[in-house]
C-alpha cells in the first residue's frame, strides 16, 4: 500500500515520499496515522468551525493521546502490538514511559466521498465511485446519518447527499462529460473536514475517501491550510488517484502527502474500491491509542513519529503531529 512531510505554502510541493517511519534517521518529515487527540483536565477546550484558530483551552495540557495502526513490509495489519514494540519521537524528545496503552475507543465511522468533477468523468471513474458509494452504504459500522458525498467543480464543492446515500444514483449524479472547468481542491478539503469535524465525536473514525488527480486551480485556501484542517479535526485522508498516468504527476505527490499527513493510505485507481474499504475497515479494527505525558510545553506545532525498538520491518501510521496553544490561561 504506497504512501502510507508537512508542505510549505502553496501548490504541490513535497518534502518527502519514501517509508513511513523506519528508523530514527528519517526525516522529521514523515509521519503518517495517528487519531491524535489532546486530553485536558478540567474543564477541557471549545472548538466552533474546526479551524486552529478556534481551538481555546480552558486548564492546562498535560497529556498527549495518539491513535495509529501497525504494518509488516508487506503493507499487512498487525493487529497484537505491545507498548516495548515502539517508542515516540515527540519533538526532539524520546518517549518510552506511557502513562497508557489500550485498544483504540473507536466505536463507529464517519465517511464523507469527496469527488473532483473537474475532470473527465470516464465510465470507469464513474464506476468505480459507483462502487465506492455501494460498498460504504453497505458495511457495518457507518450508519445512515453518517455517510456524504461532496463533489466540487469550479468555484465550490457541493454536498450531493448527507445521511441518505444509499439510494444514489451515480448516473445521474455523475454523468460521462468532458474534462473542464476549475478545480477548487484544498478549498474542498477544508470544507469537507470540517463537515466531519463538526458532526463526530471522539469516539468515532472520521475518514475522507479523495476521488482526485490532486491538481487545485483556484482555492482560496492553501495546500498547507487544508492539510491543517484535516489534522484539526482528526480526518483521515484515503486518496484514490484517478490520474491517467499515476506516480508521474506532480498531483500524485499532493495526493501522497494528503494521506501521509493525516495518516489515510493512498492508492491508484486500478487498485479498486474494495481494496479501499477493506483497508480502511482494517484500520478501524487494528488501531491501538497511547498517551503520555507532554514532553515540553513548547507552543506551536509539535511534530511526532512512531518508530520500532525491536522489529524494525514494522511501520507505525500516525499523524504527524499536534498543536500545542501559544496561551493555555484564558
């Protein structure tokens, strides 16, 4: 599974493509699943839009929870880990003293289809997202109310359907058309995460499934503000590149970093649908949340990775990483 590096500014640039964290070696660039989670004594924090900026802490951070699945070298989930099987990277600091290591709480997903009507929209693509849809509507642990499908082509997305999915019809929806037309990508992406920041709580897996070459011709939004609120709001990016010629483009690297990032899995479109939602199911079933006590209380963004101690063929998919508030007295 390919693409399981924090960009900088706009368009598509990326900082790194390679394994997800094998060794302590490796870039601070690359950190792929973590539901990452900050628990706060007290009387916790308020979040109104789902933006950085909204995020107001009422007492003070003292614990970091992380949420992220494991890998053998053959992309394979590994569903028994134990705490001696990693260590954290958290900043410059080490962490092995966890203060807990248990079964993620996830008790159901959220999924939102966020497809790019811009392009050409060929039978297979047509298809394939037919499948998608069918697949979802049909699995166990993503109820009704819980299911979207956006679309975006020109100047916005669209929501074509929310809690009433299953009876879709694809054909009519997405008819067989020409490519054109303007591609508001990161401005979908921020749209999109913050509908499911907004509609989930921490108990639930809230995952993005990307139709996209991952081309943005006119979002007010940048690429490194839609990667930002996707992790502000703990969204998981699975990427499907519809790209004609995939691995080739600059797209596919933006569409690899998304999931990176915000620790999805990116995948061509020959892969098909139902290796998509049999990863993510896997990930839902195969995740396991680790807290320990905040290292520094340095404030901005606090990069972190999931590295082996013993095997190290394993990977560890995580987000990468958290914010920290710049001011925790309110």
């Amino acid at each position: 599974m390919a693409g399981r590096n924090a960009p900088k500014g706009r368009g598509p640039k990326v900082l790194h493509q390679g394994p997800i964290c094998p060794s302590v070696a490796i870039s601070f660039q690359a950190y792929p699943r973590i539901a990452l989670i900050l628990c706060l004594l007290g009387s916790g924090f308020a979040q109104t839009d789902g933006t950085r900026e909204d995020l107001t802490f009422r007492s003070n951070v003292t614990e970091v929870r992380m949420t992220f699945s494991t890998t053998d070298q053959n992309n394979r989930v590994i569903a028994t880990v134990q705490p001696s099987d990693f260590a954290i990277v958290d900043q410059d600091r080490v962490v092995r003293d966890f203060r807990s290591f248990t079964r993620s709480e996830y008790t159901r997903m959220d999924v939102a289809v966020l497809v790019d009507a811009s392009g050409s929209m060929t039978p297979q693509f047509r298809q394939e997202l037919a499948n998608a849809i069918q697949l979802i509507a049909q699995s166990d642990g993503v109820p009704d109310e819980s299911f979207s499908v956006v679309t975006f082509r020109d100047l916005k997305p669209a929501v074509v359907c929310q809690g009433n999915c299953r009876a879709l019809s694809t054909e009519a929806q997405f008819p067989v058309v020409a490519s054109g037309g303007q591609t508001p990508l990161y401005d979908s992406i921020v749209f999109a995460s913050r509908m499911l920041g907004r509609r989930s709580d921490q108990h639930t897996r809230k995952i993005l499934i990307l139709f996209s070459d991952g081309a943005d011709t006119i979002s007010l939004a940048s690429l490194t503000d839609a990667m930002d609120t996707a992790i502000d709001n703990d969204v998981a990016i699975y990427g499907v590149d519809v790209s004609r010629r995939p691995h080739t483009t600059p797209g596919t690297l933006v569409l690899r970093s998304f999931t990176a990032n915000t620790g999805g899995a990116y995948f061509p479109m020959e892969a098909g649908t139902a290796r998509v939602l049999d990863t993510i199911l896997e990930d839902f079933r195969a995740t396991y949340t680790v807290s320990y006590k905040l290292p520094t209380n340095a404030a901005g963004f606090h990069q972190v990775r999931i590295l082996p101690t013993h095997n190290l063929r394993l990977q560890f998919h995580c987000r990468r990483g958290y914010y920290y508030p710049r001011n925790t007295e309110d």
